[in-house]
C-alpha cells in the first residue's frame, strides 16, 4: 500500500518540437484511494498512467510512490501492477502460467506463487480456464486473466487502462462491480482511466479530469481534482461541468445584470431575464458570462421551485420509457431537457421548462467558475 | 460443406488448375533431368528421361565406393563427395545458426530500442546488401589473406572463415525479423517488464517464442544460401578436402572432360539436406502464434 505524489509533472514526447502532453500536473493521491482518469480522447491519461508506472519517463517534475522519488526507479521497483487498455496476455503461454510469469521472474517461492495463483484465479472465477491459452477465452475471461495478473503481485499501486472498454453492456457492469469490491477487500491505491461517466462516478473516490493541451498557452491540463460529487456540483470551470454529467450540461450566453453575493440576475442573449444561485461578488453588472443547467436539474412549468422559465423549439423528442429527453433549440443553441416520462412534446412545437435558480451554474469569459450558494437535486 | 459456385468460377478454377500443373512441370522437370542423367550409362548430358539401360555406377563413386569398368578396371571415386557433403551441411547448419542470432538480436534493436541513426543503418545496411558478393571476391581474398596473417583459424582455407564471411549477408534477414517484430504489440514486453522481467527476459522469453515462424523461415533460407553458394565458397576454400559440395562438384566438369553422370548424383545429393531440413523446419512454420494477446 502506497500512497502517489506527483508533483508538477510535464510529460512532452518530443521536447521542444512537439508541444506538451501533460503540463504541471499537481496530484496527492492518498493510500487506498481509488482516482479516476476522465478526459477527451487524447488528453494525455494514458500516458500519465504509464509516467506512474515507469514505462515512460518523465520530462520534468517529480513522482513520488510511498514517499520515494520513483523518476529514475525501473518499472518493477515502483510496486505498481498495471492492467493495459489491449490486455497484453502472454499469447504463448496458458493462464496459468500468464498469472505466474511475473512470480516465477522475481524468484518467489513456488509454494507462496502456487498459492497466489490459486487465490487471485478463485477470485476473478478463472479456476476452469486455467489450462487454456488466451485465444481460446472470451474478452471477458481474458479481461479478468488481465486483471488476475496484475493482481498476484500484490502491487502497492494498481494502474488500470480503460480496462472494461470492449465489454458489452452486461459484462461491464458485472465486472465494475467486481473491481469495486476487490478494491474493498484489498484496498491498495488504484488509479483508473475511463471514458465512462458511470465507471467514473461510481468507482471513484476522487476524479481527475485533465483536458488536451491547445496552444493557446494554458498554465496546466489537469482541469480539477476531487470527489465525483464535487465535481458534479461544484465544477471549477466549463471544460469540467461540460464533461462530468451524462447528457451533457447545456450552457446559454449572458450578462450579468445584477451581481450579487446570494443570488445573481442575468440577461441572457435571448433577452429574457434569469435568477441564479451564485456567488458573482467578484464579478460586476454588464460583464459577458455563460449560465449552465443540466438536462436533469429542469423541472415543469407548474413546479414550485421553476423559478424561471426558458422556451425553446422542439427538435427531437427521446421517450426511454423512465425518463423522456427533449432536444430543444434555444437562441440558436442546443438545449437538452430531461422530463417526465411520456411528456408530449411535437417537434418543432413551442416548449416551456422550468429551471430552479438553484440549479443553475454560472462561468465568467474565462470559463472560471462563480460559487454556487446552493446544490440542487430535483427529489 | 462447399459454397455454391457460378460456371464462370469452375471455369476459372479449372484454368487455374491448367496453369498450375504446368508451371509445377516447369519447375520439376530440370529435377528429373537431373535424376535421369545420374542413372543413365556414361556422362551423357542428353538422351532418354527414362535410361534405357540404368546403372547405380555414378551413385556408387558419389558413394565413395569403387566400381569396374567394361574393361574390368577398378575405378576408385575421384572425388571424396561425401566429405564434401558433410563440409556443406557442417557450413551451412553453423552459419544459419548464427545469421539467426545475429540477425534476431540486431531486429531487436531496430524494432524496439531508439537510438541515433537508426534508419540511416537500416537503409545503409539494405544498400550495401545491394551490392552483388560476385563483385565484392576480390575485396572478400584480400581481406581474409589478411585475416590469416593475424589469425589463420579464421582466415583463408577454413570453415570458420567461410561462415564469417557468410554472417556479413545478412541485412535482408533483419529488415525481414524486424518486420514480423514490430506486429507483435509493444505492450506485451512492457507487460513481462512490469512483472520484472530484464530487457533480455522479455526478448528472450516474450518476444522470441512468439517469433519462431519467421524465425524458422530465416534459418530455412540461410540454409539454402549457404548450402548452394558457390562464388564466395571457391574463392575462399582452396583444399579439396575443405571443399564444399557445391564448389567440389565442379570438379566434375572441366574442359577435358565433363563427367554429368557423376557430377548429376553430386547435385542430386545436395539437394537432399535442404529437403530434410525443409520437412523438419516444416512443423515451425505455423501461423495464429499471437493470436488472442493483445484484443484487436
Ligand atoms: N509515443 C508517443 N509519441 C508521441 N506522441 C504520443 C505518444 N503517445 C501518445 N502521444 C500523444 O500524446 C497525447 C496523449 O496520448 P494518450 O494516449 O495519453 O491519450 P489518452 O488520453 O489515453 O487518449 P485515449 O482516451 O484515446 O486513450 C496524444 O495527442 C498522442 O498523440
Ligand atoms: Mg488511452
């Protein structure tokens, strides 16, 4: 068990001809914290992952694993167990024997390994695949011998690639909810990158959204750090509160009519008039800024908390059964409301929605967040 | 259960068939010249593929055994064709071996390790492969004459000389292996590293298991390289004990006299250890090795 320290790391593949990858990440990650990676594709999580684990180098800034400087310390001294995005089962060799190949390398006592072995393949349910080779297993089996590998090494730190990316729907869930109790059980530090805001959400005690590196100069790529929940409610800037949320948040442009400490009115450019919940002290009337409510913090009309209202066009009407989604357009943009299953909703007829001064997030030119004073949820 | 097919495809598929057979015949049927003129009385080049009075003399001499001519003289074999045999298949066996270290380790790096002037040396290495060894003898006597000076074990008139020289061919071996390396997902080694596996470990007990079909196909052809080379060969071995086959054979046929009936057996007799090693170096050449490693 360990805890992992990163400290202004910048990761740049080809120093001073392409630009940076990663740029003054900052992480404490504390012993037995399961982290979550979230971002676009191509943000740099992988390769954060694989600088933790020693499989690529650092280009500045310092990695700390359990106190020590880890920079210049080979992968298999770090203690990390690492599950990649391809599996990378040993193809030559049975599952077996991939799950004792790491063991049998360090020269551990053949007893202790036999034992691990059986422990971890009773564990991921592997015991009547043991004998065959990996192109003879389903990706599900073959996502377990990945994690079982890992696994018998008792690492302090165990580093997963988006590891249940090409399961179906069932087997995912299945297998997060093994990986969420394993963790219980064994509650070494995990770091876990994912593209699903469920795996994220559910999984993580702390999430780290990073976003892709632009040239227009930004300080750093890690967004926000901090509980899902935080996260959810307290985003600090546009990119996070566009990214953590499924469907994704919807943002209206404005001004700010009437800063305030508690609440604040905004002009929003298709002229009518809105109350939020946020903190705009530090903002002054007149300045431009984008008001954000998500699609599942909108609530009817008739509702007592709608302190305000927006209309829209209906564009599509999504009707899930438990829930129903309206795609509307909003002064030319798109605005996506959850509603009450089976609402009618014709397209391209008029729609009015409620929206709680409570629920709404506000963000300054920059994209830096105001305080909210208040957390909405809709029961 | 077959798939239904058009006219037109059996057509084809017949035509195909027409087209094989005959280019199969093309190919065979030097081999059985060959056969037929090392069964056939005397040293005739030209006459029946099927001898009409066939005679094992010509076996018998590349044998090594003496045979009695129509006068009643006995003939000893002019030639130790079996030592020869063993001289060739000693080279080549040694030199394939070697070529597949040598040229396996070297994929290595250029497949997996960064360094400066990477694809200059691979280019270079391909260029210089170019060049025809026929045009390099010269350069080839003079720097083994020297090699002898310093260390004549291997240096002219020697085996391990001839294989040395044999290990500078292979370029076109290492562009081949590096090829079939770099299909093999990185991840794997990076996997086997973080389990504590050493560089070597992971090419060693990794990389190399996955890699024997090709593996196998390099050795097969540097075995038939070698085996069947003859400029290099000639210019380097001078002791007709020392000889390999296919050089020694020529012996057969100089202008006094071309001896084809013996100098028939002699090739015929080569052919047979690339043949062997084909078969055996047959069950190595299978595909789907990786299959199931890494998800597609
Ligand atoms: N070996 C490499 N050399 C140069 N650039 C690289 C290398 N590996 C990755 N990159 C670049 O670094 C960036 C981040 O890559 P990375 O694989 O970490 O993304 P990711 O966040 O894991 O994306 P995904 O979600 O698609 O897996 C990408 O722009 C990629 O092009
Ligand atoms: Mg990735």
């Amino acid at each position: 068990m360990a805890d992992v320290k990163i400290d202004h790391l910048v990761k740049n593949y080809n120093p001073g001809v392409a630009r940076d990858v990663l740029r003054d990440i900052n992480l404490d990650i504390k012993e037995g914290e399961f982290v979550v990676f979230v971002g676009p594709s191509g943000c740099g999580k992988s390769t954060l992952l694989r600088a933790i684990a020693g499989l690529d180098d650092i280009t500045s800034g310092d990695l700390y694993i359990g106190g020590k400087r880890m920079n210049d310390v080979p992968p298999v001294n770090r203690g990390v167990g690492m599950v990649f995005q391809s599996y990378a089962l040993y193809p030559h060799m049975t599952v077996r024997e991939n799950l004792a190949f790491g063991l049998k390398i360090k020269k551990i006592d053949k007893a202790i390994a036999k034992e691990r072995v059986a422990q971890a393949s009773a564990m991921l349910g592997l015991d009547s695949f043991l004998e065959r080779k990996p192109k003879a297993l389903s990706g599900g089996q073959r996502q377990r011998v990945a994690i079982g590998r890992a696994l018998v090494q008792h690492p302090d730190v165990f580093l997963l690639d988006e590891p249940l990316s090409n399961l179906d729907a069932a087997l995912r869930v299945k297998t997060r909810i093994e990986l969420a109790r394993m963790h219980q059980e064994r509650g070494s530090t995990t770091i876990y990158v994912t593209h699903d805001q469920v795996e994220a959400m559910t999984l993580a005690n702390k999430i780290v959204v990073l976003s892709p590196l632009t040239d227009d100069g930004a300080a750093s790529n890690l967004e926000q750090f901090g509980p899902p929940l935080d996260l959810y409610h307290a985003p600090a800037n546009r990119f996070v509160a566009g990214f953590i949320g499924s469907p994704k948040m919807n943002f209206l442009d404005g001004m700010i009519e009437e800063a305030g400490e508690q609440r604040t009115r905004i002009k929003l450019d298709t002229g009518i008039s809105l109350t939020a919940s946020v903190d705009s002290s530090r903002g002054r009337a007149g300045d431009k800024v984008e008001v954000g409510i998500r699609p599942e913090h909108t609530v009817m009309l008739d509702d007592p908390r709608a302190d305000n209202r927006v209309t829209g066009t209906v564009q599509v009407a999504e009707h899930l059964g438990a829930e129903t989604f309206v795609y509307l357009e909003v002064g030319g943009k798109d605005f996506t409301v959850k509603v009450r299953p089976e609402t009618p909703a014709a397209p391209q007829s008029q729609f009015d929605i409620g929206v709680p001064a409570d629920a709404c997030y506000l963000f300054d030119a920059k994209g830096q967040a105001f305080p909210r004073t208040a957390r909405f949820s809709r029961t | 259960m077959a798939m239904v097919e058009s006219q037109s495809v059996i057509y084809r598929k017949l035509a195909a068939h027409v087209f094989l057979w005959f280019f199969l015949a093309l190919i065979i049927f030097p081999l059985l010249m060959v056969i037929a003129i090392s069964f056939r009385t005397g040293n005739f080049a030209v006459g029946d593929i099927i001898p009409s009075n066939p005679t094992l003399d010509h076996w018998r001499l590349a044998l090594g055994m003496s045979i009695i001519d129509e006068s009643g003289r006995t003939i000893p074999p002019p030639f130790p064709v079996l030592l020869w045999l063993w001289n060739s298949v000693k080279v080549a066996v040694i030199s394939a071996i070697l070529i597949v270290a040598l040229s396996t380790t070297c994929a290595y790096a250029f497949a997996r390790l960064r360094f400066s002037g990477r694809s200059l040396l691979l280019k270079a290495m391909l260029i210089f492969q170019m060049f025809p060894a026929v045009l390099a003898l010269v350069a080839y006597y003079a720097l083994f004459s020297r090699i002898t000076e310093y260390f004549p074990p291997l240096g002219l008139n020697t085996h391990p000389g001839l294989i040395f020289a044999y290990l500078g061919g292979i370029a076109l071996h290492v562009w081949t292996i590096k090829g079939y390396f770099e299909t093999i997902d990185k991840s794997l080694e990076e996997s086997a590293m973080l389990d504590g596996a050493s560089p070597w470990q992971a090419f060693r007990l990794i990389l190399l298991p996955l890699s024997v079909p090709i593996l196998a196909v390099v050795f097969i052809l540097a075995f038939i390289t070698a085996i069947t080379e003859y400029p290099v060969a000639s210019i380097l071995l001078q002791d007709e004990a020392k000889l390999t086959l296919a050089v020694g054979s020529q012996y057969y046929l100089n202008p006094q006299e071309y001896k084809w009936g013996d100098f028939a057996a002699a090739a015929v007799m080569s052919g047979l250890p690339i043949t062997l090693v084909f078969l055996l170096a047959q069950r190595w050449l299978v595909g789907g090795l990786t299959a199931g490693g890494v998800k597609g």
